[in-house]
C-alpha cells in the first residue's frame, strides 16, 4: 500500500510540475520572454514534511531536499519535477542544510545526531564527515571553494547561537559564541566573506574570511524590522538572497547590504534556496507551510552552481 501511496505521488507530481518545467524551457529558449522574480510552483504534491529544508543542486540538474515523506530522509528532485527518496539517513540523524562537496559528495548538516555526514553519490554509503558533541545543533552549512566548511549552531529555547568552522581533517572548530539565534550562512563568490544571518534577532553580519577560514572584521550587513530568516545563498555577482521566514518572501541583497528584490512565494514559511536549471539562473525555495517547492528565475547564476560547471 505505501509503495502504491508513492508511486501515486510521484504521478500527480510529475503531472503538476510539467507544464510549469516546459514554461522554463521555452523561456531559455526565447530570452526576450524572460520573466525574473515571479515564483511559481515546482512541486505541489505536498510531499516533504514541515522540516522541509535543504536543498542543494547536483551536476545533473537533480534537486536533494531533506525530509521526504517523513522526517529522517534525503528526497531527490529531477529537473522533470520526479519525486523519490533517495536515501535514508541512520538512525538518530536528520537532515537540515546540504552542500556538495568539490569531489561530488554530499555534505548534510545533522542537527540531531550533531554531525555533518557525507555521501557518496554513486553508492549512496553514508559516513560522518565531522562530529561534535558540543553542539546544540548543526543547523546550515556553507563551504568555501577549497572545501573548508561552516556550520551554524543555534539554541532555539535560549534564542543565542555560535559558528563553526570544519576543516579538511574533518573536526569542528568554533569560530565565534555569544551570538544571536545563527541560521543561515554563506560565503561570497570570491571566498572573501562570510556571512551568517540571526533569526530571532533579525540580523545579517559580514565577516572578512581568509584562505584558511579565519574569520575577523565583524560587521553588520542590514537589519530588518519584522520577520525571521533561515536559509540564504549568494550569486556569480555577490548578490545574497535570504529567505524571509514567517513573512513569506525571499529578498535579494547587493553585497553592501541594500534591497534590490522581494520575491513573495506561495507559502509563508520559506525555510531555504538554492539555484540550478540549465543556466544556474532558477532559483528553487523550499516551503514548510505547505512542503512543497517554490521556483523563480533570477538574472545570475548561483555560486554553487558555477562551482560545479
């Protein structure tokens, strides 16, 4: 029964999502149709739990958001809309931020079993690529191009939070306590800046960050009056787009911390982006009022996107 409730979905999905999938090809096709900061439904079977979360982009163009059908699971995307699970995590470990790694592995950020776990995306082998106990819980992740990793780790019953730093040798460093409610995090398309937003207190902060993942010069990139954060990636062009949590936007911030774009999703709980399509210019969100996946097109490749292709 569950196998024909599965295969069911994944039917009414893949018909829901082509329509919308063909629009896209016709309007890579035809630039001057181009329509940029509409979103639009990718996915609307319902099929991701509340924690909703993720996602990341492969070279193929599949789409990896955690929390399918229940909570415990990687779910996979194809570029045609086709949703499944792709694998099942160990027990005691869930999924929130995925990054891919510069060998092709995936990186998930294991907020319950306080790990950042890898996999290979041939054998679907699951290991832990970093532990630590310490944490309250590996929350988002960013990585540099040199595959030094970050991780935010906030306590959500004490609205404070830290950073840490993950190195190659594969062990947690903590780069910063005291702070605020740390969720999302990102580094710039140069590698130069890291920055780390707070939910609770609705901050965005800028750090310089050296070759090796030092970070210095703190500094506040904008405030906003209302609404939480979560997720946030950059573009090719330096450009940070945030996920407005509880207000049900995304906007778009120039590197100095100025509003160029507010993009209102179907839901009002976005909680993460990412970018992909055939040109890295299709933004995909993921919405945990509703479990499904908001898309948009944008002007700029995502960052994560070029450093695949």
């Amino acid at each position: 029964m569950k196998r024909n409730l599965l295969l069911a979905g994944v039917a009414m999905l893949a018909a829901c999502t082509s329509n919308s999938n063909k629009n896209q090809s016709q309007t890579m096709e035809n630039p001057s149709a181009e329509e940029y900061y509409v979103a639009k439904p990718f996915t609307s079977g319902g099929e991701f739990t509340g924690g909703i979360e993720g996602p990341a982009v492969d070279r193929d163009g599949n789409l990896y958001v955690v929390n399918v059908y229940r909570e415990g699971t990687i779910g996979k995307v194809t570029p045609d809309g086709e949703v499944s699970i792709f694998i099942e995590l160990p027990e005691g470990s869930t999924g929130n931020g995925i990054r891919f790694h510069s060998n092709g592995k995936m990186l998930i950020a294991d907020y319950t079993g306080h790990n950042v776990l890898q996999v290979d995306m041939q054998t679907k082998e699951i290991s832990v690529y970093a532990h630590e106990p310490t944490l309250n819980q590996p929350n988002d992740i960013a990585i540099m191009d040199n595959d030094i990793v970050f991780a935010s780790d906030p306590s959500w019953k004490n609205s404070n939070g830290q950073i840490w730093r993950v190195g190659k040798e594969g062990r947690f460093e903590l780069l910063e306590a005291e702070m605020g409610t740390t969720n999302g995090i990102e580094v710039s398309p140069d590698n130069k800046t890291l920055y780390v937003n707070e939910s609770v207190q609705r901050n965005v902060w800028a750090y310089d960050l050296s070759p090796s993942g030092e970070i210095s010069n703190k500094r506040l990139l904008i405030q906003f009056e209302d609404f939480g954060m979560d997720g946030m990636r950059c573009d090719v062009d330096g450009n940070l787009y945030i996920t407005r949590h509880g207000k049900g936007t995304v906007v778009k911030l120039s590197p100095a911390g100025a509003v160029l774009e507010e993009i209102t999703m179907s839901g009002s709980k976005p909680s993460n982006i990412a970018f992909g399509g055939p040109d890295g210019k299709t933004a995909f969100v993921t919405l945990q009022d509703s479990g499904n996946i908001d898309y948009f097109r944008v002007e700029s490749p995502g960052r994560a996107f070029n450093l695949f292709y």
